[in-house]
C-alpha cells in the first residue's frame, strides 16, 4: 500500500524544466502575496489604534471641557443625550477603571497624554482600560432601534453591531469634585482585507499574472525544446538539416555548438567511408585476379574449398561496406507497400512462406529506402532459414504501425544472447561453421534502419519453439 502511494506520489512530481520553473514562479508568488497580506493587515490594525487613540483624546478632550463647569446632575443629564451606541457615557462616584495602567503597558503611555492635556480642566486621574466585547442578543439590540425603516439607518444599526462586536476602550476621569466620568468606544473592526468588492478584481489580477508565467515559461523553453528535438533528430539522422542559429544568446550558441557536433560527426562518416571503399577496391582486385586463376586450374575438392573461401571473403568485404555506410544516408526514402516486398522475398526461397493477409486490408505502406529495406528483410529471412530451417512470415498491423514477423522453427536464441546478436561481428557458437557462415552484421545493420526510420527490430523466443523476428515500421501519416 505504502509503495503504491510512493509510486503515485512520484509521478505527481513534474519531470520536465518548464514545469519545475513554473511551480517555483508559482510558489514565490504565493508566498510573497501571503507575507504581502500579513504585513498589510498588521500595518492596518496599527493605524486603526492610532486613530483611536487620537480620537478617544479628542473626546476626552472636549467632553472634560464640556463638562468641567457643570453640576454633578447637570452632567449624568447632558451624558445620557450624549450616548450612542458606540459612545456610552456614564458617571459615578466611583471609576469605572479600577486601576491605572501598568508602565509596560501601551495604554499607560495614553494615560499620560489624556492627563497631561486634561490638567487644565483639573482632571488628574485618567484612567484606560481594553476590555473584550460584551455580545448583547440579537433581540435586545433589536428592540434598542424598534422602528427602523430605512436603507441608511440598517446600515448605520450594522455598523453600531459590528462595533458591538469588537473589543472596546473604557475611560475614566475624575472630576474636581471627585464624580468620574466613564467612556466606552469601541475599537476601530479591522475588517477583511478582501472584501467581496475586491475578490474579484483580486482573483483576475492573479490569473493574469498566472498566465503571463505560463506564457513566459513556455517562450523561455521553446528553444530548448526545438534543441532537444534537433538532437533527436540527429541521432536518427546524422544528415538533418542544421539547426538555424537564431534566437537568444544562449540558444544560439547551443544550436551553433550541435551543428559543429553534427559537422564533424559528418566528416568522421566520410572518412569511414572512404576507407572502406579503399579498402573494398583493393581487396577485390586481388580477389578478381584469384578467381581468374582458380579457373584455370583443374576441378578438384582444393578448387572448390578455395572458390568457397574467396567467395567468404568477397561477402565480408560487402558486409564491411554495409557497415561502413551506416550513417550516411545514401538512398533516398520511398513509400513502400510492405506486403508486396515481403511476398516478393518470401518467393525468391523455397524455406519461406507468406502467411496471407485475413479479409479486407488496407494497403500497409511505410516510407523507407528500399534497397537498404530490403537488404534488411533478406537477412532476417535468411537468418531463420539458416538458422532456424524455415521461415514464416506474417503482416500485422495497428493504426500506426506495420508490423513484419518472421517466425522460424530453430533452437531460438538464449535469453543472455538475445540482444548481443544486434551488436557487430556477433555469431553465436553453434553456427560458426561453414554452411551457415556469416559475418555476424545482419542484425547490426537492420537494426540500425529500422530505428532509423523510428521503428524497432527484436527478437523473442516463441513459447512453442523456434525464434520470431519482429521489424516494427512506422506507417506514415495520410
Ligand atoms: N533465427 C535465428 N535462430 C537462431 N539464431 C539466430 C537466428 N537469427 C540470428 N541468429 C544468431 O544471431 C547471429 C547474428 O545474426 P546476423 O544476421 O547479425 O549475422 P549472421 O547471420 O551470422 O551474418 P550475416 O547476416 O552478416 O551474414 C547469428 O550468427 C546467429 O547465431
Ligand atoms: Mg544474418
């Protein structure tokens, strides 16, 4: 269970660097945007208590001045006109705030400013004190405002409620004649910093920025992409044509940088070429001049041993050609029809068979060049009847592919050898005598057409006996 959740959790992790850059991109903005809010809202809840405090100073202020010459009675009368739901104002004979403000506190700083400034008026006892909200039910505030009707008054009644709802300040001063004076108002609600009006805006400027990232990452990967293909290309053919060094610096000089790669790969081709077309020219004119002789001389068992060996020679020496052109690509692509060449070459042994093709088909047509296509089949036809007495062969196909099997009747081949005959010069034992004799390249050379033209060669052990060939082709795009 564990493995399997391991397994899905991997392929969740993006492979690829574009979408690795976007992730980090997204991330960052996250990120900042979260710290961006944090620091926001501090800052609001900081500026909300300075003007609180400024305006809690203010009303001390005047309500003190106001007040100061009145009568005891005087003033609970003016205070009960005074009163709002986010002012309260009472008074009593006792504070309202039972203590002062300690030093650490940052009210007591507030404290001294309100007595600083209320000396005037005689007040020298000023007291500050948070304290946490009170939540009156709903019903009572109801029936506090029983007969609102308009939109403006519901509005200002909310207002007063989430005032209710938030912490308040309570302030006590003490008059000359000792009757104190008690404020309460409510701190300032910070409120959220995105409203329901913002969201939106919010949302669509995120989405934007989203897509600029997407659009940045992708013109920043293009590039990169293009380069990966044209390496690709360049595996499957060293003659594609070269990348255009435009674009950025560093793109150009990546591009400037294969196409030497690919030149030089070029040169290093011709140069195997070259000599072995040198060496082919040499060889077989000494081979011809043998030929000659041996014609001469009379038929005997030596004659006939010698004819075999020149003749063993000459195909290693076309075999080394072979290998030696593998990566130029000499001969130019045509559209094949697949069953008619492998039919035509099932024909040309009497150890071969054509399976036919069941009910209507469509014509299996692949684009290759056919001289080296056809060498290809040959030799994995011939490898089945050499080594595998006879050979079957079956077209299948699936929407993108034409798949040929030849199938033989033989010992197979052991599972560690099955991918070693792909390599050069390769034979297995059994088969180095002379009848079968080989130069161990067929394999090699078909193998490296077939992957040329983006199809596969492989070979597997059939459960009932004998080995099946498969040459994978793509079909091209109609
Ligand atoms: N159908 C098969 N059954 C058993 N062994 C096979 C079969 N096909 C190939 N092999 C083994 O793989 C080896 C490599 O095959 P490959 O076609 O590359 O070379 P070759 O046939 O020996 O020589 P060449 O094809 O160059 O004349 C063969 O020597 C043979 O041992
Ligand atoms: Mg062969």
């Amino acid at each position: 269970m564990r493995d399997l959740g391991w397994s899905t959790a991997r392929r969740l992790i993006p492979r690829t660097l574009p979408a690795w850059v976007l992730i980090v991109l997204i991330a960052v903005l996250l990120v900042s945007q979260t710290s961006l809010f944090v620091i926001m809202s501090r800052d609001r809840v900081a500026s909300n208590e300075t003007v609180d405090f400024y305006r809690i100073n203010e009303r001390a202020f005047w309500l003190a001045k106001l007040m100061t010459p009145l009568s005891p009675e005087e003033r609970k009368r003016i205070s009960g006109e005074l009163t709002d739901p986010t002012v309260v104002l009472t008074l009593s004979s006792s504070p309202g705030v039972a203590l002062i403000a300690a030093s650490s506190d940052p009210l007591a700083e507030l404290e001294d400013i309100l007595s600083a400034q209320l000396s005037r008026f005689g007040i020298e006892d000023v007291r500050v004190r948070l304290e946490e909200p009170q939540l009156p039910d709903a019903t009572a505030r109801r029936a506090q405002n029983p007969d609102q009707t308009s939109d403006v008054q519901e509005n200002l009644s909310e207002i007063a409620s989430d005032f209710l709802k938030s912490p308040r300040y309570r302030v006590s001063l003490r008059f000359q004649d000792d009757q104190w004076l008690n404020i309460v108002t409510p701190v300032t609600p910070t409120g959220p910093l995105l409203s329901p009006d913002s969201l939106p805006t919010y949302l669509a400027v995120s989405a934007c920025v989203v897509m600029i990232a997407f659009w940045a990452v992708w013109r920043i990967a293009a590039p990169y992409q293009l380069l990966e293909a044209a390496v690709r290309r360049l595996g499957d053919d060293l003659n594609s044509p070269p990348l255009p060094e435009k674009g950025g610096r560093d793109f150009r000089s990546a591009a400037r940088a294969l196409n030497q790669t690919q030149a030089r790969l070029q040169e290093h081709f011709e140069e195997r070429e070259l000599l072995a077309a040198a060496l082919a020219h040499d060889l077989r004119t000494p081979l011809t001049r043998m030929r000659l002789r041996l014609a001469l001389l009379r038929n005997s068992s030596l004659k006939k041993a010698l004819a075999e060996g020149i003749a063993d020679i000459e195909e290693t020496v076309e075999s080394v050609i072979g290998l030696a052109k593998l990566g130029a690509n000499t001969e130019s692509m045509e559209l094949i029809d697949l069953w008619s060449m492998a039919d035509a070459i099932a024909d040309e042994y009497e150890e071969a068979t054509m399976e036919p093709l069941k009910g209507e088909t469509p014509r299996l047509i692949c684009l290759a060049p056919p001289v080296a296509l056809r060498r290809s089949i040959r030799n994995v036809v011939e490898n089945a009847i050499k080594y595998g007495h006879s050979a079957r062969l079956a077209l299948r196909h699936d929407e993108r592919h034409v798949i040929l099997a030849v199938i033989d009747e033989g010992p197979g081949i052991g599972d560690a050898e099955i991918d070693r005959v792909f390599k050069p010069f390769i034979r297995l034992e059994q088969s180095r005598n002379r009848e079968t004799g080989g130069s161990g390249l067929g394999l090699t050379i078909a193998r490296n057409l077939i992957r040329k033209l983006g199809g596969e060669i492989s070979l597997r052990n059939n459960p009932g006996g004998g080995l099946e060939a498969r040459l994978i082709l793509p079909r091209p795009a109609t």
